[in-house]
C-alpha cells in the first residue's frame, strides 16, 4: 500500500514537472480585448545575451524565459533581450506605446517591431551619447506601433545596462500614456523634497550647536539625494540628464554609509567608550572608502559589489546598534530603530537589484524609502543629543553660578571676587581706567542678631545686599566677603567711589526692617575706600588699604565713609 501511495506521488510530481516545463516553453503573450489599454503587468519573456553581442536575427530563434513586465536580473545580465507577444482582439486599429519607465539608468535601450519573423521598425537608443534622445520622455523610453483587428505582432527590446540590470515595461494607449509620463516619480521628487527639508532643519540645528556631527549628517543627507535622485530618475524626469551624463555620481553609493557610520562613530563617541564597537566600523569604513577611491577610476566595477558591500555594511552597523543598546547607551534604541527600518527596506532593494525578489513599489524603491527613514531619525537623535548637552551644559552653568554665589544674598562670594579682580585689573590697564576697592560693614550687627534673632539678621543682610546692587554699574563687582562685611570693586576713582559709599550709607540708614511684631529695626553700615594702584600686580594691597580705611571707620563713630589715598 505504502509503494502504491509513494508511485502516486512520483507519477503526480513527475506529471507536474512536465507541466511546468512545458507551461515554462510556451511564450507568453498579451491578448488586447479592448481600445482602452492600461497594462503595467503583462506576461512576457527576458533572454540574457551573455555573449554581448548577438546580432538581432540570432536572438529571435533563442528560448526567453517567461517573466512578468518587470523584472531584475542583477549585475551579471549586461545585455537583455525582452520579448512580448501581442495579439489585438479588439474590432478596432490600436496605437500603442511601450514604456521602459526605467530607461534613465541604462546605457542603451533599442526597441525591434516584428511580424511573422519580418523586421517592420527599429529604434536605436543610445543614452551614453550626448545630444537630444527623441523617444526619450522624461526618464522614460517610449516605443509606439500600429496592430489592425486581429493583428499579431512580437516586440524585442535590448536592454544594456552599466552594473545592475532592472526595468519595468508598461503597455498604454494614448491616452494612458500621457498620464503615465506626467505622474512619472513624483513621489521620488516628494522623498527628495523631505531630504532637503532636513538638511534645514540640521543646517538650523547646526548653528544651535556647532557640532561636527551635524557636518556629517549633511554630507550623508547630500549623498542621499544624489543617490536618490540617480537611482529613480529624478534629473532625467525634470532636468533631462541621464545616468550615463552623471554616472561618476553612483559613488555616492559609498559615500553615503561612509558617512553614516562616521555620523555613528561621532554620536556614539565609539572611540573614547566603545573601542570594541569602533575598531568594527573602522573596518568596514575602511573597506567602503576603498571602494569609493576605485569608483573614481573605474566605477563600473566597483559598483559590481555593491549589494553585498550595502549587506556587509547593514550586517556590521546594525550588530553594532544593537551592541550599544546592551550597553544601555541613552541614544542606541533610537538609531536601532531607524537602522532597523534602513535595513529592511534596503535589503528589499538589495534582494531586487540582485536579481533574487520580483519588483514590486516597495522592493525597487526601498533605497529611497530606507534612507528617508533612517535620515529623519538621524535628526531626532541630533536633536535629542544637542537637548541633553544644552541640559547638561545648564546644569554645569548652574553649579558654577552655585559655586560663585553667596546663597543668601545671591551676590558673588570671594572666591569669584579674587578670581574676577585679577581680569578686571589686567582690563583697566590696558583702557587706562581707574579702580577702586569699597569695603562696607555692617554696624553693631552682632546685637541685631542677639536683640531680633538671627531671621531678621539675615533679612537685613538681604536689604543691604539689595542696596548695593541698586548702586553698582554693570562693569562693577559686589560680593558678600563674609558674614556682614561687603566688598565692591568700581569702575571709577577714589572720589566717585566716595560718592557712591555715600549714596550707600545714606540708603542703609533709612532702611527699615519689621518684624513679626512690626518692630522697626534700622542699622548703619561703616565704609572704606582706597583706588587702586595703575602699577599693581594684584588687589590684595588696595583690600588691605581699604579695610584700613573701614576700621579708621569705625573708630569715629561708625556710619561714615573714610577714603585712603596711596
């Protein structure tokens, strides 16, 4: 029973095989039933000229291979023949028109219209020649012909690429045909539109911070462009310009990931904290900049290993991201997840282009739409990055002012007064501009404290420390020396200090304080002066002259001003 079920299913796989092998010998054909015609997938044949130069008559008599409309064959199919069978079942002449929509990037698309074997028209369409193309439109190739009812003609079209051999062939009527040319990648010129809309963004988040990652950000965003531009067409569907007119731009296939894992290894800081990761990325840019370098001499070659050199590449990068994530890196999810989408999309494309998937929007157009992805996740992450320094440059900011503030007054404290006095000083040297020291201190402070308590001794340092801030000019230093004693640096001489010391007494003495119980409690202050020396090294001399002053101050009676003169 078991050998009986077993040589069923042979019989059955057998019979199948035969099937499709016979299925696979009959040329496919399309079979126009109407006037309206709209065919962007069709049945057809591709054959592969492995020879390079095959004359056309020979060609009719090889066996095609059935294919859909579409078709990627890789890099190791220079020359490809299509071959489309159509049959005009419809009681009306047609005029039709074949599209190669992808005709921007090849170097030769001829068109051969034939009848029962007979050569009726040949178009010759060599686009790595300069001067005009005049069945070229756009970036499309374009081939017109004639089928009466019931007539049958067979069309041949040569296709001959410079790396990477891929195309799609569509079938129209006049009509579908001028929609078809005026629609032609606009959707290209929306992802290109987005690209340049986030290289201002970056050029804006580059005056922000004046970091080189957003240099290499814009260079990875410009090779985007260009390869985008280049890989669907955009200069030859508005500006007329073939691939073959730019094709030394295609090393932009190596510049672009050169600078994404330079981008990777700048926001990442790879080399000062990740050694491992960042010996990884050298290697691979390494191999990329190579590669780039030979493009420049020979581009058709060195774009022969591209597709695995762009999977070498994701494979390196994304085993990377991944790495960084473990390692709990703040910025790493965010790359992993638009890397991740970089990926998939590119390896969609990787897999068209060699020739492994059929083309579908998705498969032929995931480079663009990769590096779309990844590029507006690279400006979240620039964005986010330049967020955190300015937070962590705010908190630094903070803790010096911190650092250089009296908490209760918020005046400077002395440890920025000596630091700030030696740059004012070297400063009013160079202008030739006087200096001069004011040091205030607070009278009988002590019984303040013992009388009212040490909240309301605190509250008259505050008001006093107000006061001095009224009174100095933007260029002035006031600082809180310690406890009640004041210190001033000022802009001016010895007699407009004085001045000042006044006008600072005076107020102090008609300051008033109320306490809970509405008390009044007033204090004096007692003030020296001394200008400083133009021939000074440093301060120290005019702050001990100047206290001088004040404890000459106090021995009169206190609340008055006394200046020592050098």
């Amino acid at each position: 029973m078991v050998n009986r079920v077993l040589y069923l299913f042979l019989l059955i796989f057998i019979s199948c095989g035969v099937y499709a092998k016979t299925e696979s010998l009959q040329s496919p054909s399309v079979n126009i039933k109407t006037a309206n015609v709209n065919l962007t997938q069709f049945p057809m044949g591709y054959f592969i000229d492995t020879s390079l130069e095959m004359p056309f008559e020979q060609i009719q008599q090889q066996q095609f291979t059935p294919s859909k409309s579409e078709v990627t064959l890789g890099p190791n199919a220079k020359i490809t023949w299509s071959k489309i069978i159509i049959n005009n079942e419809s009681p009306q002449q047609l005029r039709l028109f074949l599209h190669n929509s992808d005709a921007y990037h090849l170097q030769d698309v001829d068109f051969y219209e034939t009848k029962n074997g007979e050569l009726l028209k040949q178009i010759n369409i060599q686009l790595d020649k300069p001067g005009p193309h005049p069945n070229i439109f756009g970036g499309s190739a374009i081939f017109s012909f004639h089928l009466a009812a019931g007539e049958n003609k067979t069309i041949f079209v040569r296709s001959v690429t410079f790396s990477h051999q891929w195309y799609a062939l569509a079938l129209f009527d006049e009509e579908y045909s001028k929609r078809a040319l005026v629609g032609s990648s606009s959707y290209i010129a929306l992802l290109v539109g987005m690209m340049l809309a986030l290289m201002l963004y970056n050029f804006f988040l580059y005056l922000s911070a004046r970091k080189i990652e957003n240099i290499v950000y814009a260079f990875y965003l410009i090779s985007g462009i260009i390869w985008v531009s280049l890989s669907y067409g955009l200069g030859a569907n508005f500006f007329g310009i073939f691939s073959a007119d730019l094709l030394q731009f295609n090393s932009t296939l190596y510049s672009m990931p050169s600078f994404l894992i330079l981008f990777m290894m700048l926001i990442f800081e790879t080399k000062k904290r990740y050694p491992k990761e960042h010996i990884a990325l050298c290697i691979i840019l390494t191999i990329l900049v190579a590669e780039f370098f030979y493009s420049l001499f020979d581009l058709v070659s060195a774009l022969k290993p591209a597709s695995s050199l762009a999977a070498l590449m994701m494979t390196v990068t994304l085993g990377v991201s991944i790495s960084l994530w473990r390692k709990r890196d703040p910025l790493a999810k965010y790359f992993f997840l638009g890397h991740a989408m970089f990926i998939i999309f590119n390896m969609l494309a990787v897999l068209y282009y060699k020739g492994i998937t059929e083309s579908n929007q998705i498969n032929s157009h995931g480079v663009g739409i990769g590096i779309v992805l990844e590029a507006l996740m690279m400006a979240f992450i620039l964005s986010y990055r330049i967020r955190t320094l300015e937070k962590i440059k705010s908190a630094q900011s903070e803790l010096k002012r911190l650092a250089d503030t009296d908490p209760l007054t918020k005046l400077y404290n002395r440890r920025y007064f000596d630091k700030a006095c030696s740059q004012l000083l070297a400063k009013s040297k160079t202008a030739k501009k006087e200096l001069s020291i004011v040091i205030a201190d607070l009278d009988f402070f002590k019984g303040i404290n013992d009388t009212y308590g040490h909240d309301i001794g605190d509250r008259v340092i505050i008001e006093f420390a107000n006061i001095l801030t009224k009174q100095q000019k933007v260029d002035d230093i006031a600082c809180r020396f310690g406890g009640e004693e004041f210190i001033l640096l000022l802009n001016c001489d010895a007699d407009n200090a004085k001045i000042i010391a006044q006008r600072i007494r005076s107020t102090a003495e008609k300051c008033i304080v109320k306490t809970e119980n509405n008390q009044e409690v007033r204090f004096t202050v007692s003030i020296g002066i001394n200008q400083v020396s133009q021939t000074a090294n440093n301060i120290k001399e005019s702050i001990s002259l100047a206290d001088q002053a004040l404890y000459k101050a106090k021995k009169q009676g206190r609340n008055c001003v006394v200046v020592i003169k050098e």
